[in-house]
C-alpha cells in the first residue's frame, strides 16, 4: 500500500465516523468491516442476516464484537421511512406500497441512514449494481449546493513521483458519467477540484483535457470542453482551472510552457478531466497497466455527504480503502 492511503488510515483514526454497510451477507463486507473496526477507522453497523453474518465472521476465524448489526428481514423504523421515502417520491409516481417496497432493500435503507443522521456514509456495490447504488445516494442523500452531476474520480498512485503531487494524480470521470455536455462536464471539473482539497488538504490544479490545447484544432468536442471550461470558472472562481489541453500539456512543464504558454495549470496539473468516460476509463486502466499505478476507485463525489459505489469484483481491502477516504472527506468537511 502506497504511503497516500498509509496516510489515508492515519487521519482516519483521529476521528472516525459512523458507516454504514449494507451488504452485510457478503463475505467481502464482513472481513472489512471487522478490520476497520480493529483498525479504528470507522465505527460500522452492517445490514443482513446476523445469522449469516456471524457464520461468515465464525468461518474465517473473526469477532464481529463493536460491529452493531441490522437485521433486514426486522428493519427498524422501516414504516417510518417508506413513509418519508414516499413523500420524497410522490411527485414521481411512487405509491406507499412502492415505497416499503424499495425501502426494504439494504442500499436504499442504508442511504436512509445516512439521511437520518444515524450514519455518516455508506458503501455499497460488492453485491448491488451501480444503479440502485447511485439512486439511492441520490435520491436519499440528494446532491451538493449548486451541482447537479453525480460522477465519480480515480485516485491514481504512479511510482514516477515527478508528476502531480509526489505521483498522486485524481482522474475524473473514469466510472459513471458516459458523454457528459459542457454543464455535466463542469460540475465535474469543480467537484473533482473540491474532492481534491478535501483529500489532499492543498489546491488542486485542474486541466481540462482534450486533443486540443489551447485552439489547436477545431471541433464541437472541443468547444464542449471550452463551454465546460467557463462554466466552471463562474461556478467556482477561486479553483485554477484551465484548458483546453493536451495530456502533455498538463503533466510535463516544457511541454506545457511551449503549447500553453502563461497557463497557471499546463505542466502542473494533478486533477485531470477527460471529456467522456471512454477517455477516462481507458487512460485510468492503461496508468494502472502500463505506467505500473495504484488506482483507488471509482468513488461517487457531488452528493451532499460522501457515499461509494464499489465494483462487484472488489476485494475486502478495496471496501477498506474507500471507508477510509470517505472517512477523511467528512472529517474535512465537518
């Protein structure tokens, strides 16, 4: 484990906040909550079948003792929050019925948690799919002020330390947002800025990237980065941010003094945007493959408080690693 999520874990044990798990059944889920738990980064309640759960932890020789465990076939307050899941919905069709329904399933009742204030953050996805994960941070968690774009970032750890801060570069959007118009694409500039502060405690320099830099060529992809560009600006003025910009550009200073000349951002960058998730997805898996990176996430930014979606083939140091920074992102908001 690189020395970024060694200092991750440090900071989370000063202050460790309330997580909630709501796959609680999956083996994955157990043996990172109880090592978190060891650990002190987090104090964790899990959402299944406690019989279940007690064999799995029994199984591989674990205690789940300071675990608290919800029971999902005996939810508490489970009428109360279908009736408020409802109200929240019934602008949209959902009926009373729909609403226990949904509520029932442990992601949805977990996010409600979190709306309760009886947790901090909640991490999902080991068993769920990445559509009721993100539905139910959305509708239940509800965005941050001012964004309206759920999306998602990398933390890429590259053993060259020369680029980004000491070789720890975010990447956004590498996981959810599929073609995103220069509105999306600007919430998630300033949203992948903000998560930078908050993880990183210094500020970012975000480039907004493209086959372009600076004019280079002409293309409608082109002037949607630029759009997005502005709109960033306007929406937060203090952030540097800069583009359009090649990779290059953005990463190496000679390169950037000569196709960006007078940029606050080209050849300094450490928060890089791509225009779609197939840039993203592809340059996030070839730094991991090719440049011999770490890669944390995806991980969920733009709602209200922190909550991840995980990939269904993560491991329990995976489940680990996003409480551990969700963690950090809340104590740095509180």
């Amino acid at each position: 484990m690189g020395s970024f999520m060694e200092t991750i874990y440090e900071k989370a044990k000063k202050s460790p906040q309330k997580v909630v798990l709501p796959e609680g059944n999956d083996e994955r889920t157990v043996e990172a909550a109880v090592k978190a738990a060891a650990m002190g980064i987090a104090n964790i309640t899990m959402i299944g079948d406690p019989a279940k759960m007690n064999e799995i932890a029994k199984k591989k020789n674990l205690s789940l003792d300071g675990i608290e465990l919800i029971d999902l076939k005996n939810l508490p307050n489970l009428d109360a929050y279908a009736n408020d899941f409802y109200e929240l919905r019934k602008a949209k069709g959902m009926t009373p019925e729909e609403a226990k329904k949904v509520m029932s399933r442990d992601v949805y009742y977990g996010a409600m948690m979190v709306r309760k204030g009886l947790a901090d953050t909640f991490v999902a996805g080991a068993v769920n799919t990445t559509s009721d994960v993100s539905r139910a941070a959305i509708y239940l968690i509800g965005m941050k002020k001012g964004i309206k774009t759920l999306s998602s970032f990398f933390v890429m750890i590259l053993p060259d330390k020369t680029y980004g801060k000491d070789g720890v570069l975010f990447y956004s959007d590498g996981g959810f947002v599929i073609d995103p118009d220069a509105e999306q694409l600007s919430d998630i500039a300033v949203t992948t800025g903000a998560t930078y502060r908050e993880l990183m405690q210094e500020e970012p320099n975000v480039a907004m990237l493209s086959f372009s830099t600076k004019g280079s060529a002409k293309h409608a992809r082109i002037d949607k980065v630029t759009a997005a560009l502005a709109l960033a600006k306007q929406k937060d003025p203090t952030m540097n941010i800069d583009g359009e910009m090649q990779g290059d550009a953005a990463l190496v200073p000679a390169v950037g003094a000569k196709k960006a000349p007078g940029s606050p951002v080209a050849g300094r960058a450490n928060v890089l945007i791509f225009p779609d998730l197939d840039s993203g997805n592809i340059a996030y898996k070839l730094t991991e493959r090719l440049a011999k990176a770490e890669a944390y996430g995806p991980i969920y930014q733009g709602t209200a408080r922190p909550c991840s979606d995980l990939s269904r083939g993560c491991k329990a140091s995976d489940i680990m690693n996003v409480m551990a920074i969700n963690v950090v992102r809340l104590q740095n908001m509180k």
